[in-house]
C-alpha cells in the first residue's frame, strides 16, 4: 500500500485517559444497558417458582437455605413433594444443558423441602382476615394450592374432601415408592398450621347449597374415575381399573393381582399400575399400548423405571378380547398420517389380571342441573384469566378445568385460582400475567462456565425395588445440593461477576458495592459492545442511540 493509500490517523489515542479527557460517549451509536431477564427455567415451571433466585440463595449454603425454601413455598407450598413427583419442565428449559448437564433443579427443590421438614420450617401464619370465608372442593394439588395462597390473604378457608384422608391423587393415585406418605402428610399438616381447615369424608353434592354457607368456591376435584373401554370378555375374565388398583394400595387393601398381570393404556398411570403390580407379586407384567415408543404419553423416567423393574411393553398393540386368562392381541401399523390401525395379525398372551389404564376424568355430579357451570368434554369450562365458570364466585382450577394434568399445572392453577377469588372478593380486576422477555441460551457466553457434572441421586437396585414400596429415588445431601444450585448460570440476571466492570477500555463502567451491581457512565462509554460480548449471563442489552 502506498503512502497515498494509507488511510489517515485519528490523532488522539482511544485509552481511558483519553475517554477521560474527550468524552468519547459521543461517539456511541448503541448504548449498553443492563437488563433482567426471565429464566427458561422459571417460565417453564407451571408451578411459577422463581426458581434462579432460590437457587442463587441455596448457593449460599447453610446461610441460605431457609431463604431459598421460602422463595419456593412463596408460590408452592408442596416442595418436598414436588422435589419427587414433579416431571420438571423447568430442566427441560435449562440453559446449561446447552454446556453440559442441565441442573438438577428437581433435586435441589427436594432437598430443600426435606430439610425444611427435618428443621420444622412453618409457613407463615396471616394475622389479618379478611372476614371472607372461601370453600375449596378437593384437597389434590390444585386444592391446597388454592387453600395455602387463600389463607396467606388474609381469607378464611376450608377444603372439603369426600376421601378419608387428604391429598387426592398424591395420596391416592401415586404410590408410595414415589411419594412416601409421610412426607406428603407433614407438607399438608403445615398448611393446615396456617390455619386451613380440613375436612375429610365430607362430600359436597350441591353447588348451591356450598355457595350459600361461603363466599366464593373453588372447585378442584381430581381426575379420579376412570374411563371405560368395552372390551369383550367372558365371565371368568377378571379385568379392573388401574386407578382402582393404585387407590386400594394407597388405603392398605390391596388386591391378589395373580403371577401374570396385562395393563392396557400408556400413561404415567399406567407405568404405575405395572410396577406396583410387580410387587405385589407379578412375576410377568406387560403394558399393551397401540402406538409406538415416541407415541407414549408416560414421562421417559417412568418407562424407563418400570422397564429397569422388568416390566414389558407391548408396542404397536390392542386387546381386542380377554377371554379367561387368556388375552387376545391385534398388532396394529400406523398410517400415513400416523395413527395406529388394525393389521388383522392376533396373538395371544396369558394374563390373570387385566388392569385398564385408558385415563380419568373428575367426577363432576355436583354441577349435575347446574346450568350455568358449563362442563365440556369432562372438564369445566372457565376463563383463561380469572378461572372463573359461568357463575359468580365459582372458580375452577387442576384436573377439572382445562389443561395439562400434573401436579406441578395444578399447585400454578391453584394459586392463580386464589388470586382471581382475592381480586373478586374485593370488587378488583385481576391483572393479566406478566409479558416478560426470556434469557435465550444465545445470549449467553458460555466459555465463562467451566464443566461441571450433575449430581445424579442414588437409586434403589431394580432387584430390591420390587419387593416393596420403598422409596426408590434418594434426595441430594447439603454438599451436592449446594454444587447442584451453583451449576446455574444464573440467566438473564447479573451477579456481579465484574467481567464488564474489568473489560471496559473505557473505565465507563463503575460498581455501586456488593449486591448493587454497577451503572455505566454514558459520558464516556462509547458503545463498543465489550460488556455485552464479555457478560457470561447475557444481562446487557446493546441499544440503537437514537440520533
């Protein structure tokens, strides 16, 4: 290149002291500017946790633990439940997956709800009341949800549940190796210590009558019926209903199953009804499902757990006839678009018991002549926003309203069952939830975080599992949880890493001291990006000046 070709000098170096001297932000053509952003993980949790800022307190260990636990029952009161039962879409979202492992946000939550109860952590108790007094119908998830978040209002509340004990589907749909009693009994105890009260064996058979004796009713009845398939079958054919099965287990009578055991559906209820039935006794237990692998409703850790207990699984299979102990199968074959049909191929298998796991719905009769609850296709229909039926003051929330059937769906629905009932009550609009922007993993600079393995919780042997109801999945110790909880890279959210504070060539950036964060001094920041590029967590937004 030639002397005539060079491009000219800028004549000044561009060095702090010169962004001292010229206040060179009046070069900027984008500014930084530092952000929160939503976690994957908390938008992911049905439940609402804010589960990055539990998380950052767990890391704090033993000073933080109790700060974390009530971050997490500020919007679930089950977490020791939770911690074992819930299929965690929040790690599905998780960030870190994309460096290694995603967390083990499910362990951490379960460790914390343990200890909790080993420590008697006691929710908080209002002191003020509303002087309005709530009904709850139903005491699963969606119920004492809705119960615990009501009674922190300040209202007065009682749940009514036709079974002798409360829980619902926790205590009577989900067996023991999953969720043991006892703690599923101490999580409710402390919610009643709130002040809710409890009343077991008490069905409510009229609408009308509960809303004369309250001021609002929040119906949480659980998909406990089970839907029928008509099946051909000859006298001796013994088939019953899974959910029948599970909850006969659950109140200490359960039934002589036989050596052979078929279920036919492929949900969770139906990896349940298998594995339960291995122990009590089956030597041979085969789910019957008429799609394919990737077709399955049951959450993967479930078939895997029942495959690793000896369980097998029948793909591409219906029962057209149960004939004594012998089951007639249809193969079938997916079409083109992907359903399953009948191939005219059969085989047979030897079974004593036939158990249907096809699903459930709630038992709605209460809403029987109710005309404006409208129930559509079993469940009852509600605004999207406020949970509210066609009737003033009746509100609908978990397995009897629209959407997905897990715990986790149901706790989040409870609680914003309790908002909109606290919003009515007091002649208030409920807002609408919050639009929030989310932390994508692109944002973030992933080289700042180092390998870490996940901590995996020890598992019973399938050997052992299957002769009894043991828990079979461990909790996490204090020092594995707190290595799990600073796995999180903390999306979206600064934490005073001091990457842009040390990078800036500028000196533009300045600290405000521990848990302050930093501000930047516009007069001299001349927008080059650095800060932005460099922030591991991506908290900082680089905005278009605008000229």
């Amino acid at each position: 290149m030639s002397g005539h070709d060079a491009p000219p000098t800028l004549g000044l170096s561009t060095g702090p002291a010169t962004s001292l001297s010229y206040h060179t932000g009046t070069w900027r053509t984008e500014r930084p500017v530092y952000v929160d952003l939503a976690p994957p993980c908390s938008l992911a949790c049905p439940s609402g946790e804010d589960i990055r800022s539990w998380l950052g307190s767990t890391q704090e260990g033993e000073a933080g633990f109790e700060t974390a636990w009530r971050r997490i029952v500020a919007a679930n009161p089950l977490p020791a439940v939770m911690g074992r039962i819930c299929y965690h879409p929040c790690q599905a979202a998780c960030n870190r997956g994309e460096v290694d492992e995603e967390v083990g946000i499910n362990a951490v939550e379960r460790f914390l709800g343990d200890t909790a109860l080993e420590r008697g952590w006691a929710l908080p108790v209002p002191t003020a009341s509303s002087g309005r007094r709530v009904l709850v119908v139903g005491s699963g998830p969606a119920g004492l949800s809705a119960a615990y978040h009501l009674r922190q209002r300040g209202h007065d509340v009682t749940v009514r549940e036709a079974a002798a004990e409360p829980g619902g589907m926790m205590r009577y749909g989900i067996p023991a190796y999953r969720l043991p009693r006892t703690v599923l009994a101490a999580e409710i105890r402390r919610i009643e210590a709130t002040g809710v009260r409890i009343e077991c064996g008490v069905r409510v058979d009229s609408l009308d009558d509960a809303q004369a004796e309250f001021d609002a009713v929040v119906l949480t009845v659980g998909a406990g019926v089970a839907h029928h398939v008509d099946i051909p079958a000859g006298a001796a054919a013994k088939i019953v209903d899974a959910i029948d099965v599970l909850r006969d287990v659950a109140s200490g009578n359960a039934p002589l199953l036989g050596r052979r055991v078929a279920v036919y559906g492929g949900g969770n209820t139906a990896m349940d009804a298998a594995r339960t039935a291995r122990r009590l006794g089956a030597s041979d237990a085969v789910v019957v499902y008429r799609r394919t692998r990737e077709q399955m409703p049951a959450h993967p850790t479930e078939l895997e757990d029942a495959v690793g207990e000896g369980v097998r699984v029948q793909w591409l299979s219906t029962i057209s006839e149960v004939s004594g102990p012998t089951v007639t199968i249809e193969r079938m074959e997916l079409d083109e678009s992907g359903r399953p049909v009948g191939t005219g191929v059969f085989e047979e298998l030897d079974a004593d018991t036939v158990m249907l796991a096809v699903g459930q719905e709630a038992d709605l009769s209460l809403l029987s002549g109710v005309d404006d609850v409208d129930v559509r296709d079993g469940v009852i229909a509600v605004d999207p926003g406020t949970l509210m039926t066609g009737r003033d003051g009746v509100f609908a929330a978990g397995d009897a309203s629209p959407g997905s059937r897990t715990a986790t769906f149901a706790i989040g629905r409870g609680a914003r069952a309790a908002a909109a009932v606290d919003a009515w009550l007091a002649s208030r609009v409920l807002p609408a939830e919050p639009v929030v922007r989310e932390a994508e993993a692109s944002r973030l600079n992933a080289w700042y975080y180092s390998d870490a393995p996940k901590q995996h919780r020890a598992e019973l042997e399938a050997a052992r599992r299957v002769t009894g109801f043991e828990e079979v999945l461990a909790g996490l110790d204090a020092e594995h949880a707190v290595f799990e909880a600073r796995r999180c890279m903390s999306c979206g959210s600064c934490f005073e890493c001091d990457n842009c504070f040390g990078m800036c060539p500028d000196d533009a950036i300045r600290k405000l001291g521990p848990g302050m964060r930093y501000e930047i001094d516009y007069d001299y920041c001349k927008g080059c990006g650095i800060c932005a590029a460099e922030c591991p967590c991506g908290a900082i937004d680089m905005i278009p000046e605008e000229r």
